[in-house]
C-alpha cells in the first residue's frame, strides 16, 4: 500500500468510528436495570483497557511497528467515554451540567483528557463524577502512555535519522 493509501485508510478509519459514535442508538425502550448497566459500562471499560494495554505492549516491544493501533484505542477510549457521558445524562438529567448534545459529551470528555476544565460542563451528579474520575485514570494511565510511547518513537527516529545524515556526511 502507498504512503498516500496508507493515510487515507487511517483516515478512513478515524471518519468511521466518529460516524459511528454520531449515530449508535441511545434511547432504547428496553430498561435495563441498574445492574446490568453498571455491569455492561464495566466491561466495555474493562475491554477498552485491555485494547489499550495490547497496544502500548505491542508498541514498546516492537520499536518498528507503526504507532496507528496506538492512536485508535485513544480514538476509541475517547469516544467510548463521549458516548457514556452522553448517555448517562439522556437517562439521568443534571448529571452533566450543560451537557445536551453528543458534541457537547465529545467536547467535555476531550476537555477532560486534556485537563483544560472550562466549567461551562462539568459533572454534578455522584455517578457523572465517578465516571470522571475513571476517565482521569485511565487518561493517566494511558493515555500519558502512550504519549510517551509515542515521543521515545519521535526521539528515537529523530536520532536514527541524525546519525545516518552525519554519517552520510562524514568522509570515509
């Protein structure tokens, strides 16, 4: 595959999981308990982890391996969460203040990572900040990761490429 056709298929990919977060169903009829939503947001946090996990050890075992997978299961974890957040104020208003569209859940979510925390949406109810709190850890956690995942990738070609130019350079 070409380096174009190569960006274009991440960029595929990245389009498809943005369209599918914008129309995955969210107002079902079906009522599910509780318990069987706790347990349904812990497993998909619980799969999102081990994608996440798989990937950063992929990604320092093999300093040659392309960082794409990396950067989904962000991708993913993100909208994952966007989605959760989105959700849980359909079903439980005034958890997230502010907090009306799936946009509204991407922006807060993303502001969240990012610890920028405007204000102007924020978690209000106890099981919006519980939510919160997870998304910071896993944000930590791998998120933080993975960004030193990716500069020790940066500083290592930047190093390889360094060395090569010198050598390139240097009379034999």
């Amino acid at each position: 595959m070409s380096v174009l056709g190569s960006w274009l298929h991440r960029i595929a990919v990245l389009v498809l999981l943005v369209a599918v977060y914008a129309v995955v169903p969210t107002s079902a009829d079906v009522r599910a308990s509780f318990l069987a939503r706790l347990v349904t947001v812990l497993l998909l946090l619980a799969a999102t982890a081990l994608v996440m996990v798989r990937q950063l050890r992929l990604a320092v075992r093999d300093g040659d391996r392309h960082i794409d997978g990396l950067v989904l299961a962000v991708v993913i974890m993100t909208l994952a969460f966007a989605l959760l957040y989105y959700v849980l104020e359909l079903r439980h208003q005034g958890q997230v203040v502010g907090l009306e569209t799936r946009v509204d859940a991407l922006y807060f979510t993303l502001s969240t990572m990012l610890t920028v925390g405007y204000g102007d949406i924020h978690a209000e109810g106890q099981v919006a900040r519980t939510l919160v709190l997870i998304q910071m850890v896993f944000d930590v956690i791998f998120v933080a990761t993975t960004a030193a995942v990716v500069n020790s990738r940066v500083r290592h070609i930047a190093t390889t490429r360094a060395a090569a130019a010198r050598h390139a350079d240097s009379p034999e």
